[in-house]
C-alpha cells in the first residue's frame, strides 16, 4: 500500500562519513527501496543483482520524456541532481539517439586506441611524480597535486585544449567536483567551464587539426549540431576526469590502508591491474547515479514499478553486496582473478571511458608506490572528509608523507 511505502521511506542526505552504513540498510531493505534524495521520491537499486537487472531491463530508460510529472516539479533546479537528468548529451539519450550521439567517439575510446595512450600516460604520471620529488619535506595532498592533474591532463591532451586555457578549465572541476553549498559559486563554475570550451571550439573551427574536437566539428551538419558538439566535448572532459580523479584517490587511500596487499602488488605477485579491479568494486567512485524511468508498469525483482516512476543505480552499495561477494564483500583484497563487478554499468550505457580510466589508474598506482616505497598517510585515513555529494565517493584531500623517492 501506498502509505505503507511512504512510511518505510528513507532520505538520502548521505554524510561523507556514513556512505557505506547507509548502503549497509539500503541492501537490507530488500532489492528495491523507496528513497526520498533532494526533495525526489524514487527507487534505489542496492543490491548487485537488483542492479543488474535495472541496468539492462528495457523498459527502463533514461530519457527524462518518460518520468512523470509529479517527479519532475519536485526536483530542484539548483540540486545535484537536476544537473544530471537534464543533461541532453548521449548520458541521457537512449536507442538511435543515443547511437547517433555516442557513435563519433567509438574510435577514441576504443580499447586498442586507448592502449596506444599508454607511453603518453606514462610520461605524464613520470612528470609529476619528478614534481612530487621536488615538494619540500612535509604532508603532501596527494589528490590536488597527482590524482587530479593526471587524467585532467589526459582527457585535455586528448581533447587537444590549448595549454593556456587548461588551468581555468581545472579550476573550474576543483570546484563543481568538490562544492555542495555555495550554489552560485557551482553555477558560475559550470558556466565558465562552458564558455572556455565553446570558444576552444569556436577557435577549432577556423584551425581544424589531428584531434577529437575537430573530428566532432566535422560532423556538424551531418550527425551533429552546433549544440550536439559543444555538449559532447564538455561531457568527454567531465566524465573524462572526475571519475578517475576519484578512483585514483580511492585507490591509494585503500592500499595506504592495506599493507599487506600492496606487498603483494609490489613484489610483483599481483598485478596492479588487479588493485584497479578491487578499487572499483570496493571504493567505487561513483555511489549513486541517476536516473531510469519505468516506460510502462512493471516488476524488478518482485517489486512493482508504475510507469513514470524513477530508480537510482547505487553502484557503491551494489560493490560490497555479501549475497554477490561473501565475506570479502567489504574487504579490499587483490586477488589473480578480480571478481567483477558493476562500477562502470552494464549494457548500452556502459561507461565509453572504462578503458581508459582504467589504464589512467593502473600506470598511476605504479608509478607512484614505485617512486615512494616510504610512503604514509599524514592523518588518519578514516577521518578524511569527504566530498559531500551523493554522487561520487572519494575524499577531499589525501595528506600524506612521501618518504625518500627510489632510485
């Protein structure tokens, strides 16, 4: 009954600190959960085999067209959340729209380009490493000065930004990335971001050159518009490195916190591959993303979902799902065969940039732990503040004491 579910309704208004107890009660709450998030009444998937499911069914879809009304005028326009269910880039288009709009990128991101990155990846990691040596004795945060600029210099790299416009554009992610309050403060961040990258396009355009914008630019009239372009480039840039900023940080911070698996990767036993693996599935960076619409009525696990009703995919809560894991289900463990897992989704949304993220992070925990085999936190690792969104899991800083740097 409708009052039965409203009364076992649980508000999301996750606190860095709590994220995976409150993941612990979404599992337990069954297989879909009433959950109220800014101010929105949806489903939550949290469990690995719920999500799955959620992920692939095909009368779910991410076209906003399909959710009702009432959801749509209870969602805040300045919210978190709005900023993603109104994207009208290929995150959001389904069927030939989204073919349309994701096809062009096929070949940048493809897994055999992608490793054809790999010695430009391994100068870049180099590079800063060589900076992190020159940093006078002391705490180092280690998210500002290497998670970050690495794979925002790649995606830029990619993208061909112009080095000159290249610290504005950082700047402004520190801040959209890293800001829940100060909503004025995000708004003008995010139009910045995109003011820098339409006259990056608008410059392109008079300049063609040997790079992805201006393969996107050749497009317009043809497959894209003007619009399609720019909104294309800013969601490669986004998504190109929030999430690997993330996962790096991640990363790090579980195997600061687990010596005896970073003998393992270190002596060689496991490859470092591996703690990417683990790092997904344990410490995904992202914790909850929304949203699919229900086309018509139907059931999820024995649940009933009405059409126009929405879900959220809970993919940091699915990673530790014991009925998937057992009892490692919250352990950080490297293991020969990483167990899969679903950070990066499933079926025709599945991320277009896992390949490359995971390349990014796999060169980035070498060249580090390598680099600095003294290497310690600066603070407690568990009272690291985190990023005070419900969206991505990560710290705001990681402090640490780089050591002597190996020879």
């Amino acid at each position: 009954m409708e009052s039965d579910r409203e009364s076992a309704r649980i508000v999301l208004d996750f606190r860095p600190e709590d994220v995976h107890s409150v993941n612990d009660r979404l599992r337990r709450a069954g297989p879909l959960v009433p959950v109220e998030l800014e101010g929105v009444r949806v489903w939550a998937a949290a469990r690995y085999s719920t999500l799955q499911a959620v992920l692939t069914h095909p009368d779910l879809s991410r076209d906003i067209r399909h959710w009702s009304e009432e959801g749509r005028r209870a969602l805040d326009p300045g919210g978190s959340l709005a900023q993603i269910v109104r994207d009208t880039s290929m995150v959001n288009a389904e069927g030939a729209e989204h073919r349309r709009l994701r096809g062009p990128l096929a070949r940048a991101f493809s897994p055999r380009h992608v490793r054809g990155l790999r010695p430009g990846i391994e100068k870049a990691a180099a590079t800063l490493v060589d900076r992190l040596a020159q940093l006078p004795p002391g705490p180092v945060d280690l998210r500002r000065e290497f998670a970050y600029p690495l794979p925002s210099e790649v995606i830029a790299d990619l993208l061909d930004i112009p080095a000159e416009r290249r610290p504005e554009l950082y700047e402004h992610g520190r801040v959209t990335a890293t800001t829940r309050d100060g909503r004025r403060r995000i708004a003008d961040a995010r139009a910045g971001r995109r003011a820098v990258l339409t006259e990056v396009v608008a410059e392109r355009r008079g300049a063609p050159g040997d790079d992805l914008i201006s393969e996107l630019i050749a497009l317009e009239g043809d497959r894209l518009t003007a619009d399609e372009v720019i909104d294309t480039i800013e969601t490669l840039f986004v998504a190109g490195h929030v999430t690997t900023v993330n996962l790096i940080t991640n990363a790090v911070r579980a195997l600061l916190s687990s010596p005896g698996q970073l003998r393992l990767l270190r002596s060689g036993e496991r490859p470092w591959d591996a703690a990417v693996e683990e790092a997904l599935r344990v410490h995904s960076p992202i914790g909850l993303f929304p949203m699919r619409y229900a086309v018509r009525d139907l059931r999820i696990d024995g649940v009933p979902v009405r059409k126009g009703e929405a879900v959220l995919a809970c993919y940091a809560a699915a990673g530790r799902d014991p009925e998937r894991y057992g009892p490692r289900a919250a352990r950080f463990e490297v293991s020969a065969a990483p167990p899969s897992h679903l950070s990066f989704g499933q079926g025709a949304h599945y991320c277009l940039g896992a390949p490359l993220a995971r390349l990014q992070t796999g060169i980035a925990l070498a060249a580090l732990f390598e680099a600095f085999p003294d290497m310690a936190p600066a603070e407690p690792l568990d009272r690291l503040g985190g990023l005070d969104t419900v969206i991505a899991v990560s710290t705001r800083t990681l402090p640490v004491l780089l050591g002597r740097r190996a020879r």
